[in-house]
C-alpha cells in the first residue's frame, strides 16, 4: 500500500461529517460506481459514527492499493485498534488528488457536499427501486412460471398415471381375450378328440391326456349302473364307495366344489335329463370360476362322447350277437372238406353284412355261399340274414345259382332299395367233380389243383344284388377233382387302403397256391391265409372266407 490518502481523526459528529465529505472528494464519481461508493462510504462514516458516540474517539485511514484500482478504508478506536474494514474496487484510477487531512469547511460548503451526496444517493435510491421493482416483476413472472410448471407436471404425472392405468386395462383385456381364446381353443381341441372315439375306455384315458395336469391333479370318472350305484371305470378301483363329493352331485345333477384337504370339482356327466355319471377332478387348489364354466361346458362334451360310445357298443354287441347266430355250423359232406372264417374289422362297428353258409339240398346236393351286404352294423346284419334264410328258401324250389342270384336281386330291390350285396352261390355234391357257380359283383373265386397251381376263376358277368335295374345271371360250371380246391371269400381280405383289389388277390393266389392241401386240410389251410392276408393289420371291412377241398386221390384238372 501507499501512503495513505485520508488519515482524519474524528471527536465529534461533525467530524464524521467532515471525514465523509473528503472520503467523497477522493471517490470521484467517475471512478466508482454510484451504489458501490455510497455503500462505501455509508458504511465507513457509520463505523465511525458509532465509534465516537461509543468511545467519544476514531480514525478514519483511506489508502490506494499499489495497482490504483482499489481503496481501502479502515475505522479504528481510540487506542488505534481497528475497528471495520473494506475495500471498493476502482473501474479506473483515481484522479490526483490533495494528499493530508482536507481543511475544515464552514457550514455552507458542508451542506452543498451533503446536497450532493444526497442527490446522488436519491439517484441511486431510484435506480435501486425501479431494479427492485423489476426484480419483483420478475420474481412474480417466475412464481407463475413455476405454478404453471408445477401444474404441467401434474398434468403430466396424471396423464401418466392415466396411460398407466389405460396400458394395464389394455394388458389385462389382451390377458383375458387370451385366456378365453385358449379356453375355447382347449373346447374346440377336447370335443374333436373325444367324439372321434366310439370306445369308452379310449374316452377315460383321453380324458386324463387333456385335463391332467391344465385343469386337474387327477381324473376319475364313475358311471351310473343299470342298478342305480355308482361305479368306478377304473377296473382297480371298481368295487370302491364314490367320494361324497361325487354322490352329492349325482344327487344335485349340479357341479359341486367341495374344499377338504385337496379341492375336488364334482361335475355330472348329464345328457339332457339323463345322467351317465360323474366326473370328479381332484385339484390343489380352488377352481377359478371362470374355469369352472369351461370345465361344466367340457363334462357335457364328455356326456355327449360317452353316450355315443355307449350305444355304439351297446349296437355293436347287439350286431356282433345277431351275426354269430347267422353263421353256419358247416354240415358233414363226406368226399368234400369244408372250413369257413369270419373276422371282423378292427375299425368301427366291427360287424357288417359278410356272411357264408352251407346247406343240403332234398337230392343229395349242397348250395354253399359267401355274400357280402354294403355297410357295417345292425342294418346290414338283418339284411344279410334276411338274404341268408331267402336263398335257404329259394333253393328248396330252384337248383341254378344264376336263378337263385336273379330272385334275390328283386327281393333286396324291394326290401331295401338303398342296400347292395355282391355274392358268389355254388351247387355241388360230393364225390361229383362238377360244381356250378354264379357270381353277382363278387372278387372271382380263386381255383387251385393239387399240386398247388393256382388261378382266378373267370366268371360270367353279373352285376350287384339290389340295383334298380332288371339283370340276369349265368352260370359257370368248373371241375374240381380230387385234391383240388376252389376258395371264396369277401373282399375285406383282399382291399387295403392305397392298393388297388387286383394287387390284394394276386397276393392271395400266391398264398393260396403252394403246398399241396390235401397233405394237412383246408383248416390249416385257411389259417394259414388268414395270417397272410390280414395279421397285425388294421382292417377297416369284415373278412370272410370258404375253402372246398375236394377229398380222393389228387389229381389235375382245369
């Protein structure tokens, strides 16, 4: 620092006066700013004051910094102490100015310096309040810019917790389409696979492939006797008592939900009216209601299944009966070996309209016949025993195949118009090697000799039993000599799905020719072929065969 600019000791006010207005002729306004040297200079002259008014003695010390471009004023006491300091920056340097304590004015220049002054701290004041009124405005302007902030980010925050809470409906409608869709979907998939199965057995155990483990732990079912009680379809557990849960829907005909140690959804099996039984889900937990709905939907299905199984098989049995008491006991014919076998399809109704038979004529001969009635079930078995006890009628007035052929075709035509049969009717007497034959529509008979030649017998054409239309048929005559055989049969053991018949009876010839059969009998014979033809097959017809073995010394004839 330099020498100081101001050093004045003050006693009284008027010395703090005085000390202001030479602390104000070496503020030069042009040096400093209006606001920063009054505030200086308020300030120091008020440290001052209070100095004296407190110890009746102070100092005032102004000095220059060493770059000119700064004064620091210092207050002490009267012992010297410093008391308040400060310093203002200068935008420039200071204007010389007269070193020493300033000489004491009167009064009048006093008050001129004081005029000034205070003119200059009024022009301040008013620059001081127009800002503090721009400061106000804007301060204003800024708290409604921050309402209206804070309102936008309410806004904001509320649209958010609105599309929050749009997604989550929107997620949970998706959710529930979904669902309904897979609950539709599991309807649509479980009626396919039930009705497509006519067994009741395959039912039970679909059953426990589509709801185990989707909508239960555990699948039982129990049908309704015929005596009224409740039995287990599984054979193991088929002399058990039915839970409670099952009879009490079974006395409902409502499902039950009964909550014991593990949840148990009773559902009746109801086909209108009817009740076929109760189907018991055993579950971990509570069934969801809208599961349960699906669930209800679901054991009607299932009623609908079993009752179409049930009577399937309730037919099927009937049919089955019916068709084995319509078979023949084959008769005794001495000079001839006969043997007959009947199969059913592995498919469906397992009982159709093949049918063989052998019987005596008044005369000593036989009339023997393998036919075939288009269809499967109860309807084509009556009409095949209608056709079987015809032809056993027909033959007591008619010997010619041809004639027989022709009078079962009118009556079929006019018993059931919409039913066909294929046949092949042979007349022989045994011992006599002529055999007469009539096909109507049949796979040929097959012909063999005895050292196992064999060939397809070429019949006369002749159409199918029961066409509208007026046929004729012809008859055939063949030779069959000792140790030769003649074989007929349906075409079930002959047909195959993506094979054409022709290929199923050259196969057939082939089994059928070979070793000769007069070395172990028709019997074995027809096993034999039966094993050939159709074992470990699926066969979708009824099988049907008739083998003539000519008894005596082989020999060959054509």
């Amino acid at each position: 620092m330099r020498e100081p600019l101001l050093d004045l000791s003050c006693h009284s006010t008027v010395d703090v006066a005085l000390a202001r207005v030479a602390m104000a002729r070496v503020l030069d306004p042009e040096c400093a700013s209006d606001e920063a040297g009054l505030e200086f200079l308020g300030t120091a002259s008020s440290c001052a004051l209070r100095e004296v008014e407190e110890r009746g003695a102070a100092s005032l010390v102004v000095e220059l910094a060493e770059d000119g471009l700064a004064l620091r004023a210092t207050v002490r006491d009267g012992s010297g102490a410093d008391r308040w300091s400060s310093t203002l920056g200068l935008s420039k340097p200071l204007p010389e100015v007269v070193e020493g304590p300033a000489p004491r004015p009167d009064l009048e220049p006093l008050s001129a310096e004081l005029l000034r002054t205070s003119e200059r701290a009024g022009a301040v004041a008013a620059v001081s309040s127009e800002r503090a009124r721009d400061l106000e405005w804007h301060q204003h302007e800024l708290e409604e810019t921050n309402l209206g902030v804070l309102a936008l980010h309410a806004e904001l925050a509320e649209a958010s917790d609105e599309q929050r809470r749009l997604l989550a409906a929107e997620r949970a409608a998706r959710d529930e389409v979904e669902a309904s869709r897979n609950r539709l979907t599991f309807l649509s998939t479980a009626s396919a696979r039930l009705m497509t199965s006519l067994s009741q057995r395959e039912i039970f155990s679909r059953l426990r492939d589509l709801l185990v483990p989707r909508y239960a732990d555990s699948v039982e079912v129990w049908l309704l006797g015929e005596n009224g009680e409740l039995c287990s379809s599984d054979a193991s557990a088929s002399e058990a008592d039915p839970p409670g849960a099952v009879l009490l829907a079974a006395a409902r005909r409502r499902s039950t939900d009964v909550l014991t140690e593990r949840g148990e959804l009773a559902l009746p099996l109801l086909t209108g009216t009817d009740l076929l039984g109760v189907m018991l889900l055993r579950r971990g937990n509570a069934v969801d209601p809208d599961d349960e709905v699906v669930l209800v939907e679901f054991s009607h299905r299932v009623a609908v299944a079993l009752d179409n199984a049930r009577r399937f098989e309730r037919e099927r049995d009937t049919a089955a009966a019916l068709q084995r008491a319509m078979l023949t006991r084959l008769p005794s014919t001495p000079g001839m070996e006969l043997t007959a076998r009947y199969l059913p399809a592995t498919r469906g109704m397992n009982v159709g309209g093949d049918w063989y038979d052998v019987f005596p004529l008044e005369d000593g001969e036989f009339i023997g016949v393998v036919g075939d009635v288009t269809g499967h079930g109860v309807h084509a078995a009556v009409m095949m025993g209608q056709l079987r006890t015809a032809l056993r009628a027909y033959a007591m007035e008619e010997r010619s195949p041809a004639a027989l052929m022709e009078r079962l075709h009118r009556l079929l035509g006019r018993l059931e118009p919409d039913l066909f049969a294929t046949a092949v009717i042979v007349r022989f007497r045994p011992g006599d090697p002529e055999m007469v034959m009539a096909g109507a529509g049949h796979p040929p008979p097959l012909w063999r000799d005895g050292e196992g030649r064999a060939r397809a017998v070429e019949l006369p054409p002749g159409a199918m039993l029961g066409l509208p239309v007026e046929l004729s048929y012809t008859d055939h005559t063949v030779e069959l000599p000792p140790g030769s055989a003649l074989l007929l049969y349906t075409d079930g053991l002959v047909e195959r799905r993506g094979e054409s018949i022709d290929d199923g009876i050259a196969r057939l010839l082939e089994g059928f020719g070979g070793p000769p059969y007069w070395e172990y009998g028709p019997d074995k014979a027809a096993d034999d072929l039966l094993d050939s033809m159709v074992k470990h097959q699926d066969c979708d017809d009824d099988v049907c065969l008739l083998v003539f073995l000519a008894g005596g010394t082989p020999g060959t004839a054509g």
